[in-house]
C-alpha cells in the first residue's frame, strides 16, 4: 500500500532522475498523457532504467501505459519486468480491460522467469460509462489491487467542473466497489491538478481518508508530503485505538459486548474500526 504514487513523465530523464528525492512513496512513470505520441516509443526504451532510478531510495516503481490498443500492447510488454511493481491502466471502462491485460502478463512473467503475478495493476476510472462496471472491474483479476477515479477525464466525460461537490458521488461509488472486491479504494474527491493551496489540499485528504480511502495519485511533491501525513494513523490515532482494545479486552472477560470508553459508547464496529487503523500504522 503506497500512500502517495507522484506521477514522473517517462521521457524527461532530468525529472526521472531526481524522482526518487522528492518524498512520494512510490513513483509512476508516466507513458500516457504527459508523453507527446511522437516519444512514446523512446519513453518505452527507457523504462526499465527509469524504474531502477526512481526506486534507488526504497520507494516503488509504477508504469502508466495508454489505452489505445496500438501503443498498450508494447507498453504492456516493456512494464513486464522485475523492477516495476505495477501497472496503471487508464480509461479502464470494463472487466475485459483488466483480464486482458492481466493474461498477457501471465504470459510474460512465465516467459521472462518472473515470479507468477508479480506485476499488480491499478484501474483508473475516467469515463461516466464505467460506473455500472465498477462492480466487474474491481473483481476482473487478483493482479487488481486498487481503482482510482481520474478526476479531470472523468469530469469531462460527464460535462461537468471537477468540484469536490461534483466528484464526491462517483469517488464513493469507486470506493464502496473497491471495499466488495477487497481492494484498495485510491483516490480523493478534488481535481488533482490543484496544488496551489496545500491548506485546501490537506483538508481535502482529510476527508478522503475519513471516507475509506488509503492513498491517491498526485502530481507534485508537496502533495506527496500532505497524503503521507494524513493517510497514515497519527500517534495519538493509535495511542487511542490501543487503549480501546484494552478496554474491550476487559469488557470481554467481565461478559459485555458494549461498553462506555472515554465518554463515548463502544460497540462491535467501533473495535473493528480501531482494529484496522492498527492494522494500517503496522504497514
């Protein structure tokens, strides 16, 4: 799980890199729309080299590949390699997509002596077309480990401003399809394309934390430093939820199920919620 995943476009070596010092915890070089057509094909040459540079200082290496059949198939056979992670696939629209792509890393995994399944994919979601799919995309392959909702694309095909108002309905739906699958829900409900008030930016991932998600793309390296604070459990957060397990440990052996913590009354659901924040400062 990567709390912040900054977007580096593949072709520009100078940005690649100095990637690895600017905080994010995983690094996605970026084969699609940061690429002009006519250097997607030398943005692929480079890729595995590009990955082994952003990654030097721990973080992850992730590859963007594009949509268009023409250029993912190359884009998906020069990302199969042991020093990409995973693999974002944009203007996912259905299930089809993701088995796709996912039988053919299968295949190049095999080929290539790489450990099976290695390679994970991300789903972006990026037109109003893919909402009734959310479902059959999320559970399309175990390689899926997460789906985001891409902000500004997205927006466009639904003739609307990317406002947090706006696009706070179809991050739920993504989110709520990525709990019933049991993958990671990514994302937050603002344009990504704003980071000149980083004030508004934390409040913004504030909320998308207290709305399930665990982490999201961005697009410049103060962003990256906001979502590595704010998705991750705070001391305090989990000084708390330690205590509480105590407490319910207690009520356990005295034979009740609810009981009152620190003014408040504490439930079943209340012990899972504080179970997983555990769960997530461990990772």
């Amino acid at each position: 799980m990567w709390r912040s995943m900054l977007f580096v476009p593949a072709h520009v070596d100078k940005f690649v890199a100095k990637a690895h010092t600017r905080g994010a915890q995983a690094y996605i070089l970026d084969l699609e729309d940061s690429v002009p057509l006519a250097q997607k094909a030398a943005a692929r040459q480079t890729l595995v080299a590009g990955a082994v540079q952003v990654s030097q200082s721990g973080a992850a290496a992730l590859v963007r590949v594009n949509a268009q059949p023409e250029l993912l198939a190359p884009d998906i056979d020069a990302a199969a390699d042991p020093a990409i992670h995973a693999i974002v696939l944009p203007k996912v629209n259905d299930g089809d997509t993701v088995a796709a792509v996912a039988a053919r890393l299968d295949t190049l995994e095999a080929e290539r002596g790489m450990q099976a399944g290695h390679t994970l994919l991300i789903a972006q979601i990026e037109d109003v077309r893919a909402l009734p799919q959310l479902d059959a995309i999320a559970s399309a392959s175990p390689r899926l480990m997460g789906m985001i909702l891409g902000s500004e694309d997205f927006s466009v095909s639904a003739g609307m401003e990317p406002t947090p108002e706006a696009l706070f309905l179809p991050n739920q739906m993504v989110a709520f399809a990525c709990r019933r699958a049991g993958i990671l829900p990514l994302g937050f409900p603002a344009s990504i394309a704003d980071f000149s008030d980083l004030e508004a930016f934390r409040g913004v991932i504030r909320r998308a934390r207290q709305l399930g998600f665990v982490g999201a793309f961005c697009i410049h390296p103060k962003q990256a430093a906001i979502m590595n604070e704010e998705f991750a459990p705070s001391a305090a957060e989990l000084e708390h939820a330690r205590a509480l397990l105590d407490a319910f440990e207690d009520a356990q052996a005295q034979g009740r199920g609810a009981f009152e913590f620190q003014g408040r009354m504490v439930d079943p659901p209340v012990v899972a919620r504080a179970q997983e924040l555990l769960r997530r400062g461990a990772r």
